[in-house]
C-alpha cells in the first residue's frame, strides 16, 4: 500500500519536530503542507520564498533524514 504526500509529510514532520523542538517547528513547519509525491520527490508548499530558502539552510539535514 502507497502512502499518500501527506501521509509521508506528516511522518517527517513527527521526526523534524522531535529534532527542532516545538518552537522552531512550529515558527518554520507549521505552515507547511505536502504538495505532492512521484517517484521518490516529496514536494511540499511553503509560506513564501524566505521560509524555503530558510528551510533548505537551516534544515535540510533533518529534513533529508
């Protein structure tokens, strides 16, 4: 059975939050929503261009895991 992009975004979600602590998800994912998901990519939508570019500096190591 195939998760759907917000099943497999909210599982991430749980480990990035355990990681950041609740301050720092909730100021920078909560927000957040999955867009879609093929063939192994995970898109998911933003607030704005800062919050990606913050995201992808900050936070792509615990987003990657």
């Amino acid at each position: 059975m195939e998760c759907s992009a917000t099943e497999v975004w909210l599982k991430i979600l749980d480990h990035i939050e355990k990681e950041i602590g609740s301050l720092g998800f909730q100021t920078w994912f909560g927000q957040s929503r999955a867009v879609s998901l093929k063939d192994d990519c995970l898109t998911v939508h933003v607030l704005n261009r800062f919050f990606k570019d913050w995201l992808i500096e900050h936070y792509w190591e615990v987003i990657d895991k």
